[in-house]
C-alpha cells in the first residue's frame, strides 16, 4: 500500500547537489517526508518552486527512523501530528535507549535564505 500524500520531487539548496531532485511525499504546504536509499526516513522543509511538482529543500531535516514501507509513511505523520512536543519529549525521547539533544532555548525557525534567521514563524502570505 502506498502513501495518502501527493508525491513531489525536490532540489537541494546547496549547490554540491546542482540539479539533482529528489523523490518526496509533500505533507503539508512547507514540509515533504521521503525515505531515502539507506532506509532512513526524513521530514524535510520545502517550498515551492515556478516548476510545478518540484520543491526547493531550504531547511535542515529530522531523521524519523528506519523504514523502507512507504505505507509506514502515514502513520508516522499521524503520530507525529496527534502529539504534543510535550508528549514526544516526555513519552518518547526520555524513554529511549537513543540520544536525544534539543536546544529549545536557541532554537530558530530559519528562513529560506540561508543567511538569514527568524524568531517568528515563517509568513508565505498564501
């Protein structure tokens, strides 16, 4: 069984990349989930480009897990979207055999420019 979410492709900001896209399924407007040749499923942030079904990655990504169903896909995202960050820190991470570090004291939304980073959430005006 195959995923719910539409699939996309997307390009790396980062020019050691050039113009090579990616196969994704876009989650919500700014952030797609791929699984990517080792396994590893990741959420990345995306925004749209002027070429239609192609997305720019322009953030950093969280690795969720090894999976190589793309069915495991959904429930994930349906995981991850009924929890609260309370929830996944409290429930999940602090009863983990893995390391987890968070810096939510710095943390930064960061925008697409590079250079550039936020306190508040980005505004895309659509």
């Amino acid at each position: 069984m195959a995923t719910r979410f539409p699939a996309i492709k997307y390009r790396i900001i980062s020019d050691e990349f050039g113009d090579d896209r990616f196969d994704a399924y876009l989650i919500d407007e700014n952030n797609a989930i791929e699984i990517d040749e080792y396994g590893v499923m990741k959420i990345v942030g995306v925004m749209k480009t002027d070429e239609p079904g192609v997305y720019l990655d322009y953030s950093g990504m969280v690795a969720l897990g090894p999976s190589e169903n793309e069915s495991d896909i959904d429930l994930v995202v349906d995981r991850l979207r009924s929890m609260s960050a309370y929830e996944l820190v409290t429930r999940f991470m602090v009863r983990s055999s893995q390391h987890f570090e968070l810096n939510i004291v710095e943390m930064r939304v960061v925008d697409p420019t590079p250079e550039l980073e936020l306190d508040e959430p980005l505004d895309r005006g659509e």
